[in-house]
C-alpha cells in the first residue's frame, strides 16, 4: 500500500517523473565511469612503475667482488636522455662542486646550491630536479618535464576513455526517462488526435502531474469557449434559415402569382406585394450580416467619438424614411459629450434603434433622441409614439429573431438583438420603458463613466 502511494506521489509531478530516471540513470552512469576510471588509472600506473622498476635494474651493475653499483648501461652508452630516453630519470652525484657521478655523460645539469625541488633549463628542455646533500656530496635527481606530462596525458587519456564509452548509454537512459517523464503530454495530444470535431469535452485533469494543470485548465477553458463559439454559431444559421424561409418561400408564392394573373390590378397588387417581401428581405439579410459582424471576441477601434454629431448625421440618413411616413424626427441636448467608443459599432447601434422607432411610430407621430450627462455616465434616448412593447416581453425582445405581440411583418426580430450585444461590448445597460404619458417605447442605453471624456475647461 505504501509502495503504491509513493509511486501516485511520483506519478503527480512531472519533476518526480524525470528524476525517478534521470537520478538512477546518473548514479549507475557515474558508478561505472569511475570502475572505468579506478581500473584505467590502476593499469596506468602500474605500467609507469614497472618501467622505473625496469629503469632501475638496468642501471643496477654487480662487480666481480659482489659490490653493487648504479651505473649507465654500456649498451645504451650511445644514447642520451636528452633524445630517446627523455622519460627516463638522471641521476648525477657532485663532490666539491665537481660532478663524481652520472647516468647520463651527455647531460650536465647545473651545480646544486640548495637542497629541495627546483626547476632547470638544460638542452632546451625544463627538467624538474630534487637535490639532496649527504656530507659533501651533493646527490641530484631530475626527469625532463615533457616526459613528465606525456606520463600524464598517458595517464588522463586513459581516465577519459571510460567516460566517453559511457555517453551513449547515459544518452540512451535519458532518451527513455525524458519520454517516460513526458508521457502524460503524449497522452494528452493522442486524446486530442483521437476526437472529432464536434468533441468539446474537457481533459480529465485528476492523473496528470502538478505542473501541467495549468496547461490542461488552459486547454479546458478553451474547448469550452469553442464549444459555446460553435453553440453559438450553429443557433444563429438555425434561426437564420428559420427567418429567411418565410420571406424566401412569400417571394418565391407572389411570383407564380405574378406569372399566373392576367388581370392588371391584380398583378400590380402582386408586385407591391412582391416589392415588400424583397424590401422584408433585405432588411433581414443586412440585419444578420451586421449581427454575424459583431463577433464578441473580435478587438474594438476604440476612438474619441463626439456623440451629438453621430446623432445628427445617423438621423440625417433616416430623413428620408421619416418623411415617407410623415414622422417628426428631433434631437435634443446639443451639449456636446465625447465618449471613448468603437464608431461603426455605435453608428450600427444608433441605426437600428431609429430604423425600429421609425418603422414602429404612427404615420404623423415623433421621434425624438437625446443624449445628455448624469452621475451614472452618458445617457442615450431614443422615444416614439409607436404601440410600444408590452412590460411582459421587454426582457424577451432583446433575443434575437423574438419579434413581440405588438410586431409588424416588415421586422426582422434582430434589431434589439444587435443593439444589446453593441451595448455589452461598451460596457454599456440597455433598458426599455414606456414613452411619454404611457404611450410609445423609450429606449435607455446608458454608458459608464469610464466611457466619458472630460471636457476641457475654459480659462
């Protein structure tokens, strides 16, 4: 039991997954690097002195009375240390500052001063020298230091083969333990690999290591903003192939009507019929463009925008449909007040909400629209003489394609759709009230502070 904790606590971080490997790998690879190493130095060393061992017995000469004596081979006589016997040790005795004895005549070393290590220039080489005196005689050691460093790279070349030998299978042990350690993302993009494209559900998070949670929440919290993306987008082609259906299949009856009448009245009341349900049409087609537009993810062209001028030149295009129905279109509060905003968003706003007050007014009614400040920021009106909407249905209008009890056939069900969702992305509240003395619709969008410029103040 307590094995199979200790191995669900190693399994729960993916620093405890990489060193379950990674540590034993490095141990046993150190482990068998320094055998290698002990058994390299130790054969090393033992050739290094077996040759001095060499070196000495055949310096070593015995007389014909049996005295033992350390003398220069007379084989190699010819030789000299200084060529091919530059790894050999020089030995040389000296007596009242004259050299007695020496194992090399080829060589002369300086006269010894002082007893201890020292280092000497001699035939271009550095010889390093220990001297020692005994009554009056000087006794001096040396050996060329080139030959004492060949001895040593020997001897590290040899130290150094053992570890290189072992690179791969170390390289080999990492390899696995990396992949072993990394499992659980391999898990996570075969899952993915393996959904299809409706598949939205969220990673299981519970047996992945600590430190990729935030990984997998990050990925979670994407599918399921994907998914209400997709939700989204699928309900708005539902409804809109439920809205154009209608007007589509009114076009497709007025036209086999036209075709069939003979009478001129009556194919002349067809063609105003047919003209309406093509204007119908159009006007749900630019209403489902301007909602697909605004795409809640998608960045806002934040500018200064002068909110009485985007009035004005919004109602100067709708002139022409107010007069058509003989409607009083007026402005009030010409107080100028600048709002940080997204223009087109706002001119879209300030469009649908005249086009719907216009449409919904009474032939001679007003519309009046109006911005002004309070302590709660900028506030937008726009008031008609229109049916109104019933206070049971306010909250139900602001959905798109609900069109109220109260609805003509020319509305698309979109416009306080768009309104709203422009509204959201300015932090702004929508809010419908009754117009003026209980009659007609006014309609409230009220900006935050924040949204509000300051005025510059005059000197």
């Amino acid at each position: 039991m307590k094995w199979r904790r200790l191995v669900r606590w190693f399994k729960q971080s993916l620093r405890r997954r990489l060193l379950l490997w990674l540590l034993p790998a490095t141990f046993l690879a150190g482990l068998l690097a320094s055998l290698g190493t002990y058994w390299g130095a130790a054969d090393q060393l033992n050739d290094l002195l077996s040759d001095q061992m060499r070196y000495i017995a055949e310096h070593v000469e015995v007389g014909n009375d049996g005295s033992v004596s350390f003398q220069y081979p007379k084989k190699q006589h010819e030789k000299s240390i200084s060529s091919d016997l530059a790894d050999e040790v020089l030995l040389q005795v000296w007596l009242n500052g004259k050299l007695e004895y020496t194992t090399d005549s080829g060589l002369l070393l300086p006269k010894p001063q002082q007893s201890g290590f020292l280092n000497v220039q001699l035939s271009g080489q550095t010889w390093h020298t220990f001297t020692m005196k005994r009554g009056k005689r000087w006794i001096v050691v040396g050996q060329a230091r080139d030959a004492r460093w060949e001895a040593l790279a020997g001897v590290a070349v040899h130290l150094f083969w053992p570890v290189l030998s072992l690179l791969p299978v170390l390289a080999l042990f990492l390899w696995f333990g990396i992949g072993h350690g990394l499992k659980p993302l391999r898990l996570i993009s075969v899952e993915l690999a393996q959904r299809n494209a409706n598949s939205m559900e969220p990673i299981d998070t519970h047996l992945l290591p600590g430190e990729i949670h935030p990984f997998a929440h990050a990925l979670n919290d994407l599918l399921l903003r994907l998914e209400y993306s997709f939700k989204v987008q699928k309900d708005f082609i539902a409804d809109a192939a439920h809205e154009l259906r209608t007007p589509i299949m009114g076009l497709a009856i007025q036209t086999e009507l036209l075709q069939r009448s003979d009478d001129p009245k009556a194919r002349q009341q067809t063609i105003e019929q047919l003209q309406i349900g093509i204007d119908r049409l159009s006007h749900i087609t630019a209403q489902l463009l301007a909602l697909a537009r605004l795409d809640p993810n998608a960045a806002m062209v934040l500018q200064s925008i002068e909110l009485p001028d985007l009035c004005q030149s919004v109602m100067s295009e709708h002139n022409q449909l107010a007069e058509a129905r003989q409607i009083k279109l007026s402005c009030a509060g010409r107080q100028p007040i600048a709002i940080i905003g997204d223009y087109d968003s706002l001119r879209i706003l300030l469009n649908n909400l005249l086009d719907n007050a216009i449409r919904y007014s009474h032939v001679g009614g007003s519309v009046e629209l109006s911005t002004r400040i309070t302590p709660q920021g900028v506030l937008l009106t726009v008031c008609d003489d229109g049916p109104g909407i019933p206070e049971e249905e306010r909250i139900r209008v602001m959905e798109r394609f609900y069109r109220g009890s109260s609805a003509r056939d020319t509305g698309s069900g979109l416009g306080l759709s768009i309104v709203k969702r422009i509204a959201e992305r300015h932090f702004a509240q929508v809010s419908l009230h009754s117009g003026h003395h209980g009659q007609g619709l006014k309609v409230h969008v009220q900006f935050p502070v924040s949204a509000l410029i300051p005025s510059p103040k005059s000197d």
